[in-house]
C-alpha cells in the first residue's frame, strides 16, 4: 500500500508545498549543493526545505524520521521505486539514485557506470572527508588546537587528493571524459570550497593544479550549477 506523503513525520516540520514533487532537505554545502546541482542539471521538479544547523533542525525528531544520521542531504520522493515513497541519505546514494531514476548524468555503457561509480565513491571516501578535515583544522574549532598536526596531515592529504584529480584531468573535459556526470557534481563542489569557503587555497598550494583549475572555472559557468549552488537558501 503506497503512503502519501503528509503520511511521513518529516513533512510534519517541512510541509509539501507541492505533495507530488521530489522533497529536498539541504543547505547549501559542499555535500548539500550536490543533490540541488543535480536536480537543477536533469530538470526534475522539486521543494527544497532549509535545514537550519543554527535551530539544530538536524537533530529534530522529523529529520531523524527521514535521517537517523542527522546530516544533509536527504530526499523523500513521493515517486520512487515501483511507485512507492522513497527516503534516502547520503548525498553519493541521492545522486546514483536521481541518475538511474532519470538516466541523465550517468553513463549507459556498463563498463563506464562502474568507472563513474569508482569516482563517486572516490570523493565520498576520500575527497569530502579529508578537506572537511581541512576546513575544521584551519577555519572552525580546531584552529585553535596548539599541536597542528592534525592540520598538516589533513592538508598533505588534500594536496595528494587534488594531484590525483588534476592528473587524471589532462586532456578530459570532465572526469568521464567529454561525457558530463555526477562524478563531476560530486567532486567539484568540494574543490570550490576547499579554496573559496575554507580560504584554504595556500595551504594546498590551489593554484598550481591548472586542470582542477580549468575543469572547476567551466564547471561554475554552468546555469544549473550556479542556481543550485544558492539552493535551499539559509534561514
């Protein structure tokens, strides 16, 4: 028996304002920035829904309903699998999901998927936590921290991280190749803020990677990349 979706307590705290569309509940982070770009690149109808860290809104009994981890992003859609309502966390999982949903951004050949897939994952294991690291070392509470050697492991990391990416740029126009997909929305996010929000960019030496430089530049001139950037708006 399929639910509707007021039939689901996170829409107790974020009612639908549109009960047939996709619900995303985000900010606009690295991680939260993926789902609303993607969403934005294969044109499927949504609500966005702002979930303040300042009200704790994360930590709500609603939010916990649909995320027990208690992170962004997640989605509930009215539209999922077999027509029933689907929730889902984890912005690497929401991105594959939205991907096969629609078959955009994904490669068809199978051998490819895999290879995309190998990327995604690459910045879900890899990418995102170190540079977040980064981020809490140099701009939040740890900077604070007297023995920074947490920094400089994080950072060295880092810098490892964007020299595998910029290798595997070279003569590609994006990580696929000509072919544009979420393995681009995945990474890409987490290269900007590594540079523009953490103002990390000296320490990991930003400007000497000219292909992360150049694919990242292309990337941001995209229409639904910079719309979805500013998506859910902070409370």
């Amino acid at each position: 028996m399929s639910q509707a979706l007021n039939d689901f307590a996170v829409t107790q705290k974020w009612p639908a304002q549109h009960p047939e569309r996709l619900q995303l509940y985000s900010l606009p982070t690295p991680n939260g920035v993926k789902v609303s770009i993607m969403l934005e690149e294969i044109g499927l109808p949504y609500d966005a829904h702002t979930v303040s860290f300042e009200r704790q809104d994360q930590m709500s009994a609603e939010f916990l309903s649909l995320n027990p981890n208690n992170k962004i992003p997640a989605i509930l859609d009215p539209n999922g699998p077999d027509g029933q309502a689907l929730q889902l966390f984890e912005s690497g999982a929401i991105l594959w999901y939205l991907a096969e949903k629609t078959g955009q951004l994904i490669p068809q050949d199978a051998a490819r998927r895999y290879e995309c897939m190998q990327w995604l994952f690459f910045q879900v294991g890899g990418v995102g936590p170190m540079m977040g690291q980064v981020g809490f070392f140099y701009k939040y509470g740890g900077k604070d921290f007297e023995d920074k050697r947490p920094l400089e492991r994080y950072v060295a990391e880092s810098k490892r991280l964007l020299g595998v990416i910029d290798q595997h740029l070279r003569g590609k126009q994006w990580m696929m190749g000509d072919e544009y997909t979420v393995a681009d929305i995945a990474i890409l996010p987490w290269l900007r803020n590594i540079n523009e929000y953490y103002d990390a960019g000296h320490l990991v030496n930003f400007n000497s990677y000219a292909e992360v430089n150049r694919v990242l530049a292309n990337w941001l001139k995209r229409p639904a990349v910079q719309k979805g950037l500013e998506i859910p708006p902070r409370a």
